[in-house]
C-alpha cells in the first residue's frame, strides 16, 4: 500500500507532539524508520524539527511597512503575510523574532 504525503505529515507531526525518537515512534505504530526519516527530509520545510534552532541557517522573510499614520505609543509595526500586523512601542528581541517566526510557520 503506498502512503501519500498527508499520511506522513500525519505521522511526522504526532512524532514531535509525543516527544519521543523517530524510531522509537516508528517502532509503537509498526512503520518504517526508514521511511519516517526519509519524509522527515522530504517534508522538512512544512514540518519544523527538534534541530530547528536559532542560528542554524534558517532565515524568515520580513516585510517591515511604514505606516502612513504617525503614531506617538509605537515604536515599530510588523506585518506579516497573513496580514497580521503587530503595532510595538519597542523593538522586541532577535529571539522573540524568531520564536513568532516559527510559530507562524506551524500555523500554516
């Protein structure tokens, strides 16, 4: 029987949330490691990793607009592509960035 991509973004997304190794997850629901692990490559950039970590090369594009109206209380405004837009009186952290980076990507 062949398994599709759903399938294994299926699996690849319990295997994070349980917390437990590849194989060891492959193992309690009798599939491939080798198979989990090989779609874990394949699917990497729609499913984040444990070694996703800040400074590991992964970059996210952000578009910084200057907003029309001037407003005293905010520092910065970010927007993202889903159009959320985040009104700051300050600019936050690098680390901060990348966490809100990440979590919009597993939001996807």
């Amino acid at each position: 029987m062949q398994m599709g991509r759903q399938y294994w973004m299926d699996h690849l997304a319990a295997n994070k949330q349980a917390g437990i190794s590849g194989a060891a997850y492959a193992k309690l629901h009798g599939i491939s490691v080798k198979a989990l692990y090989y779609w874990q490559r394949k699917l990497k950039p729609s499913v984040p990793s444990k070694s996703d970590s800040p400074g590991s090369g992964n970059f996210v594009a952000l578009r910084v607009a200057h907003s029309p109206v001037v407003r005293a209380a905010v520092g910065c405004t970010l927007v993202m592509s889903s159009g959320l837009r985040l009104e700051m009186s300050s600019w936050p952290s690098a680390e901060w960035l990348v966490t809100l980076a990440r979590t919009m990507q597993s939001v996807r």
